[in-house]
C-alpha cells in the first residue's frame, strides 16, 4: 500500500467542499429550471431516467457553441454514474485539529522529496518558474505533494463520465455544465484526450488537480511540446500551478507564513485573519518570529492561532490570502503553508503550551449550541472552520472569555447553561 492511499479519498471529498467558492443549494425534490443555454437539469433523486436525453441536448448545445467533433465525440456512449452521486451526497466529514492533520500530512518524506525535485530533477523548471512567476518552488512542491503526492494519486475515475453525472444531477447542475464544457474545450484544444482524463470523483485532472475551468486558463505549456500536460508532464505541472498561484495573488519575494513566540498576556482578540498589523506593530506586543531570519518590520500581517492561545502561532502575511483562495479550509490552507516552509528550511512546529484538539463531535455539539443562539456558523458538520470560529469570538467577547477564536470544554459548558 502507498502511503497516500489512506489519505486520498478523504482529500477528494474535502476539496470538493472547500476548495471552490461554490454557494451551498438545498436538495429539493423539484426539477430544477433550464439552464440559461437550454439544458435542463434532472430532479434531486439516486435515478438515471432522462440522462441519455438530456445528455442529447447538452451535446447540441456544445456545438452551437462551436466545438469540435474530436471533442463532442468524447460524449459518445457516456453513461450515468451512480457512484459519483453517491460520493457527493455522502461527502465524509473531515474534522482533525492543525496538529493531528500537519503531523500526517507534513511528513519527513514528502519534505524530502519535494527539497529534491527542487534542487535536483526539475531545478531549471522550478527556477524558470519563480523567475517568471515569483512563486518559490517550495510553494509549489506544498501544494504537489498535498494535492497528490506528487502525482502518485491522480484519482482514476473517467473524468467526462463524473462531470456529466453531476451537470445532469440538479444539486449544481450550473457550475459542473460548465466544467463539462471546458473539459470538452481542452480536448479540442488538444491538450488531453478524452481517454486520458482519468482523476477524482469530482472532475478535477492532473497533478496539482485543476477544475477544467482553471486547466483552461492557467494550464500551460513548460516542456515545450505544444500542450499543456498536467497529467504526466510535471514541468507543465510546475509552470500551470506557478501561473495559478500568481493569478491567485502570490506578490514576489514576501513571506507567507513565520511561526512566532507569543506572550500570556496577549490581547488574544487581535489573533484574527480580518486584522493586521505591520510585524514591528507585533513585535512590539510582544510577539516574537521564532528563526532568526529578518523580515520587513513594514509588512502587514495577521496573529494566527490555529488550535487557540496555547497552541501554535504563525503571522500570516499577504501571501497566506492565496492558501485560501486554493482552498478555504483553514486547516488545509495552514498545513500547506506550514509545509512550504518546512520544505524551505523551516524547524519543526512548536507544540505550544498544552493544548486538546476539539475533536468532531464536540465541534458539532458547539455548532448546534451557537446556533441555537442565533450564531451563523454555516452547516454543522463538525469542521472548525471560518464562520465558526468567527462565532467563538464573538461569545468569547460576550463571556469574558480569553478571546482566541478557538472553543473550550468551559465554552461549551457556558453555552449548556451550566
């Protein structure tokens, strides 16, 4: 067994749910309207009655829209996949803590071999790359090496066949017609065949796994063989993930993330990713990088805790937003920062002062109490994400609670009523 498998089917699910900027539908038993284009989208339900007629009218409309016959030919004999609706209905819940997850994800072997493709196997490639780019090849070795080990799990699932189930499927059918389409699109461009389109459940392809919709703008040609191979060809995958990250908002030649040292007596309400300050304003509180690397005292950047006071502490500087646009976990985005600078020389994380992880289903009863309050905390599916901590602070605040973000067994008890 590799040692990614028991990681990967868990990453797929989790990406499909952060990763994009996707708003939440609710799942109604009602036939959804037609798109604005003319295809119609099947009702909330497990049945495949209509596929082949709606996948009629989606391919007319892909030639209205002037594709090739090479590329509507990858819609021949595609068939509904019952799996696929399976796995979006059933996303499974990932909750671990910053520490639990970066433990097993920012692993001594993938810091190795990402130092060694760096400067060895794809120096030139890496290079090139932050010369026309500015995004560090331990950047981009991060996100490689999370996303598919660098490309040792790409997923195998027939990537024309997953998108077509989830455009018909009504949940969100707008945003996979899409993806259907442009991956149509990199056909006719020539870039992959429809054969070779082989990923996750979700329709993402290549090594760094790109939606279609980003293969076809930031995919690019590195080797110089005329395509954008994302799949097998990793200096395309080095240049397409650089070209990415730098439309993402990557500003050359800061930092991202420095782990810091910070006192007990800190105002703990200013640890939040809405404010800022220039690191000589943190330093002056008493907040201290732990290397010895100097860093421009005028650059802004935000207190992060992600396990609250007594774990680990990071400044997040401007470059951090760009984790997130990735991917809006904050413990996903963390991990892959914390890992990059691992792979750029970066000592192992501190464990802070002592701190229990808010495991899932007491992060699930802390949702349920908050929102029963009147707190909006998004779903309640057990990640400690964004919306809920926002919540935490605010009932820390209300308390008289040290104001982390980050929820306790004290917390919880408050809010029984206790």
């Amino acid at each position: 067994m590799r040692r990614f498998d028991l990681d990967f089917p868990m990453m797929l699910d989790w990406r499909l749910a952060m990763r994009r900027s996707v708003s939440r539908m609710m799942i109604a038993s009602l036939l959804v309207a037609a798109s604005a284009s003319g295809a119609s989208a099947a009702p909330c339900s497990t049945s495949s009655a209509g596929f082949d007629r709606w996948l009629s009218q989606f391919k007319a409309e892909a030639r209205s829209q002037g594709l090739s016959s090479r590329a509507l030919s990858a819609l021949d004999g595609v068939t509904f996949d019952q799996s696929v609706i399976n796995k979006d209905r059933g996303q499974s819940v990932f909750s671990q803590s910053f520490l639990e997850f970066s433990d097993r994800m920012a692993a001594k072997y993938r810091i190795e071999k990402a130092r060694q493709l760096i400067g060895g196997k794809y120096k030139r490639e890496f290079d090139r790359a932050e010369r026309e780019f500015g995004v560090p090849g331990a950047i981009i070795s991060a996100f490689w090496a999370l996303e598919t080990d660098f490309g040792a799990n790409n997923g195998n699932m027939e990537t024309v066949r997953s998108l077509a189930t989830l455009a018909y499927d009504c949940r969100r059918p707008e945003k996979f017609r899409e993806e259907l389409l442009d991956v149509l699109k990199i056909i006719d461009r020539g870039d992959l065949s429809a054969s070779e389109m082989r990923g996750p459940w979700a329709g993402e392809l290549g090594q760094t796994q790109f939606v279609p919709s980003v293969y076809l703008k930031y995919g690019i040609d590195y080797d110089g063989d005329g395509h954008a191979d994302l799949i097998r060809s990793a200096p395309d995958v080095i240049g397409s993930s650089a070209n990415y990250l730098k439309a993402l908002g990557w500003r050359r030649g800061e930092p991202w993330l420095k782990e810091v040292r910070v006192p007990e007596s800190m105002d703990w309400s200013q640890a939040d990713l809405t404010i800022q300050h220039p690191l000589s304003e943190w330093q002056r509180m008493g907040v201290q990088l732990s290397g010895a690397e100097r860093v421009n005292g005028d650059l802004p950047a935000s207190l992060l805790l992600p396990m609250g006071r007594n774990g680990p502490a990071f400044l997040a500087f401007d470059n951090f937003k760009v984790f997130l646009e990735w991917n809006q976990s904050l413990i996903y985005a963390t991990t892959v920062a914390y890992l990059a600078t691992r792979i750029d020389g970066a000592p192992p994380v501190s464990r802070g002062r002592g701190v229990s992880a808010f495991g899932y289903e007491q992060t699930k009863e802390l949702q349920s109490l908050l929102r029963a309050k009147g707190y909006d905390v998004g779903e309640v599916d057990g990640k400690l994400g964004l919306l809920t901590r926002a919540s935490v602070k605010k009932v820390q605040q209300k308390l008289g609670l040290p104001v982390d973000s980050y929820p306790s067994p004290e917390l919880v008890s408050r809010l029984r009523g206790r």
